[in-house]
C-alpha cells in the first residue's frame, strides 16, 4: 500500500526517505508531485537499517533520520 507523505527537510522522518534505511534502487518510494515535495512510499516495506543493524519498516521513525533525497 503507497501512503502520500510530504517531504520537509528533515522533520518528518520516515525510514524509507533516510540515506540508512538500505533501500539500493530506491524501489519504495517515489515522487507524487515532486515540485511541492509531496512523496509516496511503501508502507509496507522493510529494509535493513545500516545505522541500527535491524529490519525496520518504511514508515518508522529515528532520531537517527538522514535525509537521503537532499
């Protein structure tokens, strides 16, 4: 299932927009409209966490949150 999600920085974290949620091809997420930085990802996705070592789903949250789209 694709949630909507509006990307703002670093303040609202989520999993699969961070540079650590080990998602190589970027296959869980992608642009809804892009220019007003509205994103979709998959909500039930589950990669590992490079910082943590551990599963974790797309839609958690860390403070450990580094924006891998800017």
């Amino acid at each position: 299932m694709m949630a909507a999600f509006k990307l703002d920085g670093n303040k609202n974290q989520r999993c699969a927009f961070c540079k650590y949620w080990y998602d190589q091809t970027n296959q869980y997420i992608k642009p809804q409209d892009a220019k007003h930085g509205i994103w979709k990802f998959e909500t039930t996705a589950k990669c590992l966490c490079l910082k943590w070592n551990l599963q974790k789903g797309a839609g958690m949250r860390c403070e450990k949150f580094e924006n891998k789209l800017g």
